[in-house]
C-alpha cells in the first residue's frame, strides 16, 4: 500500500512538473482540435482569412511543442505563410480588427498555452490524477483571482470529498471547489493568462501561499499596453522612407522605452525583452 502511494506520489511530482510532460501529447490535442476546425466550418467558410490563420497556427504551434522550432520562429513561420496565401489582416468573428504581425504574435501564443495545458491535463488524467490545482500569482485579473489555490477536479463531483491521502493509510477531506471546465468557462486560463494547473495529492500537495508585490494587475497591464506600442513603434522606424519620419519614429521609441523604465521601477516589475521586440 505504501509502495504503492510512493509510486504514485513520485510520478504525479514528474507529470505536475513542466519538463515531465511530454510535449507530444500537446501536439495530439492540437491535431484533435484542428479536426475538429474543419469539420465544423462550412465549405465556403474554409477560404476565409480567419479560417486560413487558425490553420497556419494549429501547424506551427504543433512543430513549436514538439520542440522543433522556438515560439519566436513559429510566430515568424505564420507570418510567412499567411504572407503567401496574401492576406494582410481581417476582422474577426467578434469584430476585431487585427494586423497581420498582431495576429500571428498573439495567435501563436495563445494556441501553444492552450495545447500545452489540454496536453498536461490529459497525461495526468490517463496516469488516474483527477485533482489540479490552480497556481497563484503575484497579481493577476479579477476573474483569475477567484480561482487561486483552489482544488479543480477533471472529471468529478465538486464540495466536500473524502479520499485516501497519498502518503498514509487516513482519509482526508478535500474541498473541490469546482471542475476545470467550469474555472475555464469563468475565465480562468484566458489567453495571455499565467495561471497554471498541477495535480493535487491529497495530503501531500500544499496549497500555495498568496505571493505579495507591490506592483498591481493594472499596472501588469500597462506595460503590456505599452509594450505593445513600443513593438508598433520600432515597426514604424523600421519602415520609414525618410529622415523625419525616422526621427519621429525614433523619438517615439525612445520615449516609450522611458515610460517602461520608469513603471518598472514603480511596480517592481521587471522589463520583458522578449515581448518588446519586433
């Protein structure tokens, strides 16, 4: 029996663990969902632009899983290929006008996160861990704060639940305070989200303790904001046909860089290279 808990105990610490999950099995929920976007899509629908780009997507983030290329390449590969069946931006189902580059940046990420965590939650769904636990941050939206250190359950009832502890022969009583489905439906895991789900073992996971900073979710989503028209910027200096619009351009640059600099320093948040360049 003890043998038994241990066993369990040291596999489930591999699966909650980043590198213990086998990427492939994000690419399979990738593969599931793309299947799933053409079926569902009316023949004429399969040529328009939206269609086109959740395609491109689902195929670059499959080869970013596996390892094959970086998210910074797949989001490069997308624009490329996007580029090829000449499309130059669109308005979404919802309204939403998007760039091209915006896109791709944004597509990408978001189709990799969720393929990522669909593929965590099913290899620890087939090793029999039904209990996730949802991480905490140090700030993060209203609608993710609801759900931070609670215990999720994969496919089981929610409230109050008796079940054998993972490391002795007691029972324990864990408070289920919802299922995944339901954390997602309410917001939880958005895109953009840095919210993560590891498996729970009842009286061996310890629930984790509120992270204080000093810097804030508007803040967080500040500088997001101004990340993003510093990329937008540096795209506009790039592609200037003469000095002045360089120099604006330029000048524009220099001043968003500031402004980061300077919430950084207030927030205590640190600056993001990788999200501020082209």
């Amino acid at each position: 029996m003890a043998a038994r808990r241990g066993t369990r105990h040291q596999r489930s610490e591999r699966l909650s663990s980043r590198k213990g999950i086998p990427q492939g099995q994000g690419v399979i929920e990738i593969a599931r969902r793309a299947t799933r976007l053409i079926a569902s899509a009316q023949p004429g629908m399969r040529s328009a632009p939206e269609f086109i780009f959740r395609q491109i997507v689902n195929e670059v983030a499959a080869q970013a899983l596996t390892g094959a290329i970086s998210r910074r390449e797949a989001q490069a590969r997308a624009l490329d290929k996007v580029a090829r069946r000449g499309i130059t931006g669109f308005t979404d189902s919802s309204g939403r006008v998007w760039s091209v580059t915006a896109y791709a940046e944004a597509a990408a990420r978001a189709a990799m996160a969720q393929a990522a965590t669909d593929g965590h939650l099913a290899t620890l769904a087939e090793n029999g861990i039904d209990l996730m636990i949802v991480s905490r941050l140090p700030f993060t939206c209203p609608r993710c704060a609801l759900w931070e250190g609670k215990i999720l359950s994969q496919d089981g009832p929610i409230g109050f639940r008796q079940v054998e502890s993972a490391v002795s022969d007691d029972m324990v009583d864990v408070l289920v305070e919802g299922t995944v489905a339901q954390a997602r439906a309410a917001g939880l895991l958005h895109p953009g989200c840095g919210h993560t789900l590891s498996g729970y073992l009842p009286g061996a996971t310890r629930p984790p303790p509120p992270i204080r900073h000093r810097g804030d979710y508007q803040a967080a989503q500040k500088m997001r904001r101004l990340e993003s028209e510093l990329r937008g910027a540096k795209r506009q200096a790039a592609v200037a046909l003469d000095t002045e619009h360089r120099r604006k351009a330029g000048a524009r640059v220099a001043a968003l860089e500031n402004r980061l600099t300077q919430l950084s320093h207030d927030a205590g948040m640190p600056r993001r290279g990788d999200r501020e360049r082209i």
